[in-house]
C-alpha cells in the first residue's frame, strides 16, 4: 500500500525551480473550469497582457505555451526555420548549445560562434560573424545560467533588424528579475518560463513575437484536420503541439480547439506574474539586485572566488569557485540534508568545479540570503575548507542595513 506523499521543506536557491509564491499555489488549489468558460478566457486574455511587462513589448502576441521553457524555445525555432535555414548561434554557456539542437531537428545549417564561458561576447564579434555567415535567423541566450554571464544584445538586435534578419532570444533566467527591452533591442521572438523568476511551478513557456514573425506565422498556418480540411499548407510548421500560428488563434478572439489548457497552471501565471505587477517591476528588479549584492559579498567574505566576470554576472546566478580539495557535491548534499537548502552544480567543464547560487522570484528575499550564507560556510567549515569564517552574513548583513 502506498502512502500519502510528504514533502520536506527546502530553502531552494538554485537558478531554477525556485520556491513557488504562495499566492500561485493558493490560485493552483482552486476549482478547474473549463478551456472555453468565460471566467477562464478572462484569465487568459489578462495573462497576455501581464507577460508583455516584464519583457518591455508592447507586441501584440504574448501567450503561454504548455510545457517548460524548452517548449517555448522549440516553437520558437520550429516556427522561422525550413530545411537549410542558416541559423548562427553565438555560444558563451550550456544553453546556447539547447538552441543548436534544435535547430539541427529542425534541419537548420548550424553555425556556431564559440568562446569560453567566462564573460558573454563583444557585441561587435556576433555583428562580424552575421556579416560573414549571412543567416536567417541569429539565436542567443541573454542570461546563462550554466557559468552567471549576462549578454548585450541592442546592438546585435537593431542590426539584425537593418538587415532583416530574425533574432530570437532565450530570456528565460532573465524574465523577472532584470530589466529586459525586446522593442528597444529589437528581439523579434522572446521566451522565458514560470519556474524562475515568475514564482510559479515548471509547466508552462512565455513567449512574445512581433509583426514580422506572425507575417512569417500567418503563411504557414494549417488548420487542423479535425476541424477543418480547407485550410492545408505544404510549408506548414512541422509540429502540431508547438505550432505558434495555432496556438497564437487558440489564444486570440478566434479561440480554435487546438489543446485543453492546463487551466490551473493558467492560475498560477496568473498570480505570479499579478504578485510581480503589485510590487512594481522596478522594486522588483532593485529587490533581485540588492540580494545579489549581498550574496557576492557574503562569498567575497568567506574568500571563495567566483567564476567569469562579475562585471557582467547577471543578478540572478552567482557562480562560486568550489576550493581545492574540497568535493563539491558532498557540500550541497550536506547543505540539502542538514540545513534545507539547495544550490547547484554546473554542467560540461564546469561540473565539479563551480556551484551556483540562484537568486529568482520569491525565493529572492532576505531570510534565504542569510540561510544560504550560513548553510555554505558551514558545510565547508565542516568538511574542513580554508575559508574566512564568521564573516559571511556580517558581510550580506552590512549590504543590508545601508
């Protein structure tokens, strides 16, 4: 016989999930309505508006894709790209790598522009390499959450938008915790999720497109047969689940039977991104930036180093030097274990030799700084590191109390 699941406590401070806002989960617990009842469109109509804030567009489309993160970029790609599309990739982290595959499922030509991890690229060398590849498409990530680096982008965007090429951008560990500008730095598709800085449970993919991409949308739409056989396309994009010129209908006044929404992850969205919009977008950023502050210092005082260029580490992932000696991954099971919280390990040539310290959404906030502070230094005094002790939380303390 199974028994009731109980699920322990955690302080989670990893770039991602992070703790879900309680004003999410109490929206999720509510009763289902159905996809089409007014109540329910209501909701939605009032999620599309709320996405555009947070990214800085006043697009028209903005929706939410069932799935995570991954679905959004997938739709994304899938919508722009036919078979021998040249999409350049600029790659200083993991996720880039993500954009790549799937290009390459998409039967995209595939250049990559790579560096090393440490710092994002001179605008000026992804203008350089677009000038020699001559793509369709130029597919970045804006915050790398594998090594904490943050990209530049408006330089790339207005020329790429000058030269008409499609610029698409992962903004998922970006969205809600920075200042983004897609109409200013010409992004003509954004994604980002809900399980980062939105506060809301993994799930669901935000995405905003602009003119140009839904004139693109527009001449591959395919109907479904099972709701009409008049509308058939031989350039129709190659997925149905992830296909924006359907999903954009189901989500407009045409309201076309695509899928049965996941009504209660609608909900929390809906709260999540209403709970960002009542704190006000910018206390909301000078909230992510000073808990930032004081987790940098609070490292700096241990005498931990970190990983890349903190002139461009973004505020919401701190990568962190694992010391000499030291196995990282008995420091974050004995961090999980003895104290409740959990941070992150890397991927690829960082693996075993950098942590990550999320600081997204709700789990953004004073108390969990100081816990995760106190928790790291103590697990490293336990496994005998050579750091500066008792320093720590004065040091997130004195960030604090300016």
């Amino acid at each position: 016989m199974f028994s009731e699941i109980s699920i322990p406590s955690r302080t989670i401070m990893t770039p991602g999930p992070v703790e879900a806002h309680p004003a999410a989960l109490r929206a999720m617990s509510a009763s289902i309505l159905g996809q089409f009842d007014p109540a329910f469109l209501q909701i939605m109509d009032e999620v599309k508006e709320m996405i555009k804030i947070p990214f800085g567009t006043k697009n028209e489309q903005a929706f939410a894709i069932d799935g995570t993160s991954r679905s959004g970029l997938e739709a994304a790609l899938i919508a722009l790209i036919e078979p021998g599309d040249k999409v350049l990739v600029p790659v200083y982290g993991r996720f880039a790598y993500l954009l790549g595959e799937i290009c390459e499922r998409a039967q995209a030509e595939i250049h990559y522009l790579e560096k090393e991890w440490d710092a994002p690229f001179e605008q000026e060398a992804v203008i350089q390499a677009i000038k020699e590849v001559q793509p369709k498409i130029v597919a970045m990530v804006h915050g790398e959450t594998a090594n904490g680096q943050m990209q530049a982008l408006e330089k790339i965007g207005q020329f790429c938008r000058a030269n008409d090429i499609f610029f698409v951008v992962d903004m998922v560990a970006t969205y809600g915790g920075v200042p983004l500008m897609v109409d200013e730095w010409a992004v003509d598709i954004a994604i980002a999720g809900t399980q980062k800085c939105v506060s809301v449970p993994s799930g669901l993919s935000l995405i905003t497109y602009n003119d140009r991409v839904e004139e693109v949308l527009n001449a591959r739409y395919q109907k479904e047969l099972g709701l009409s056989k008049d509308i058939r396309n031989e350039n129709h994009i190659s997925s149905n689940y992830l296909d924006l010129s359907q999903l954009q209908r189901y989500w407009s006044e045409e309201r076309i039977n695509h899928h049965t929404e996941a009504t209660t992850m609608i909900y929390g969205l809906h709260e999540g991104l209403r709970m960002l919009l009542k704190e006000g977008m910018e206390q909301v950023f000078a909230r992510h930036a000073q808990n930032d502050q004081a987790i940098v210092a609070g490292i700096k005082a241990m005498g931990l180093g970190f990983y890349g260029q903190l002139s461009t580490k973004m505020p919401t992932v701190t990568p962190i030097m694992i010391p000499t000696g030291i196995d990282g991954e008995n420091v974050r099971a004995l961090m999980l274990d003895e104290f409740g919280v959990e941070i992150a390990s890397s991927f690829g040539a960082l693996q075993g030799k950098v942590w990550r310290i999320g600081n997204m959404g709700y789990s953004s906030r004073k108390a969990n700084v100081l816990h995760v502070l106190s928790a790291l230094e103590g697990a490293l005094n336990y496994y005998g590191a050579d750091i500066v002790k008792g320093e720590a939380v004065n040091a997130a303390l004195a960030i604090y109390k300016k």
